[in-house]
C-alpha cells in the first residue's frame, strides 16, 4: 500500500497535525499505516475554506488526492485523541465518539462538513450540512413529523382505518416551506414512504399491533406541524 501523506508533515499558521490514524481497530485488526491525519484549525481561521484547502493540498503528496487520503479536521478547542492513541484507531472506529465530532472530513476526494456547521464554514460544502442534518430550531422535528404521517397515511389505506386529510396538509405544509433544498427534502422523505409501504404486511395482525402506535406518533406529528 502506498502511503499517500507527504514525508515530511508541513505546517501552516492557518493549521496544524496533531497525528496520524490507522493502526488497529478497536477490535485489533490491522489497517493501513497512515490511513489519515487528524489536523486543527488555527483560531480565527475555521470560516472559509481557505485553510482548509491549503491543509488538503500541503498533505496529500504533490497535491494527487485519491480514495486513501483522508483527513479529519477539528477546532482548537475540540476535545481530540492523544499522538498514542491515534495511532491504534481506525477511521471508522466507534472510539471517536468518544471525542468532540469533526467539523469537517475530507475523503474520498471530497470535503464534507460534518454536522451543522458549527465552525462557520458556508459556501456549498456549508449549506448542504445544513440539509443533510436537519439543522435549524424545530427542522429534525418537523421531518420525523412529516415521515409520521406518511407512514400512517400510506399503512391505514390497506388497514382500512378510515381516511383523514393529513396528506393534504402534510403536502401543502411542505409546499410552503420557503427553503428550495430543504421543500425537496422534505417531499422526497414524504413520497419515498408513501409509495414504499402500500402493499400488505406478511403478519396479518400488523394492522391490529401497530395500530396505536401509529396513531399515537401521527397525532404528535399533527401538533408539531400545527394541524
């Protein structure tokens, strides 16, 4: 395996390295040396993508990025792995949770902002973090609304638990959310549950079981959404 980090580990005033990953797994299996850095961004420098950038462009050797450059990126106030510690941890290891979460990741040859964006960083990468997850005062909510009501909408028609309008008011709700991104969101979540559940159940007493429950989670779904 190739390792694709620069022999000598630049740094910036913009950045720094705090060490690599990628020797064993929580579990103990072997994963490629060096799998990737774990670098902090200066003060004052986490909006933007300038240092950002640069970090990628300085660590992936002559600039060449591919599957097997991968970097998680903090803030410098980020609870983060000791240099030891880094090196026994797997990128996909549950042990990070035991740290502050990344404010962005960049692998695979793409940068991703990990969360709501709480570094600030805006531009594309920024905007779409905000969609991806449910940021915003009462959005997480809404959606699992939204998902509620499709299920109970597209369950009682082959249950036979009588109609109600929450499909209209469910779509026109999402109609009028004024954000373009976000109103796709919500309406593919909406039709990809409706259209996925309408044949029948292998157990012939789903209808009977799941019945309350269902009706309990569209009711709290009709008060977030102000029905």
């Amino acid at each position: 395996m190739v390792n694709n980090w620069h022999p000598k580990t630049p740094t910036s005033p913009n950045w720094h390295v705090i060490g690599e990953f990628g020797g064993k797994s929580e579990y103990g299996i072997e994963t490629m040396k060096s799998l990737g850095q774990v670098v902090v961004i200066s003060p004052g420098h986490e909006k933007g993508r300038e240092a950002y950038d640069e970090a990628i462009k300085a660590l992936c050797h002559d600039g060449y990025h591919n599957d097997f450059c991968v970097i998680r990126f903090y803030l410098s106030e980020d609870k983060t792995p000791s240099v030891s510690d880094l090196h026994n941890m797997a990128l996909l290891d549950s042990r990070w949770q035991n740290y502050s979460p990344t404010v962005a990741l960049y692998w695979r040859n793409e940068f991703t902002v990990t969360g709501c964006d709480r570094a600030g960083i805006g531009g594309e990468a920024g905007e779409r973090a905000k969609i991806d997850y449910l940021c915003g005062e009462g959005v997480a909510e809404a959606f699992d609304a939204v998902s509620s009501l499709a299920v109970r909408a597209s369950v009682a028609e082959y249950c036979g638990w009588g109609k109600t309008n929450d499909t209209a008011l469910t779509i026109a709700y999402i109609n009028n959310l004024p954000d373009p991104a976000r109103r796709k969101q919500f309406q593919n979540e909406f039709n990809s549950l409706t259209q996925s559940r309408r044949s029948k159940p292998d157990d012939p007493n789903f209808c009977t079981i799941k019945r309350f429950e269902i009706e309990r989670e569209a009711q709290k779904a009709r008060r977030v959404l102000g029905f």
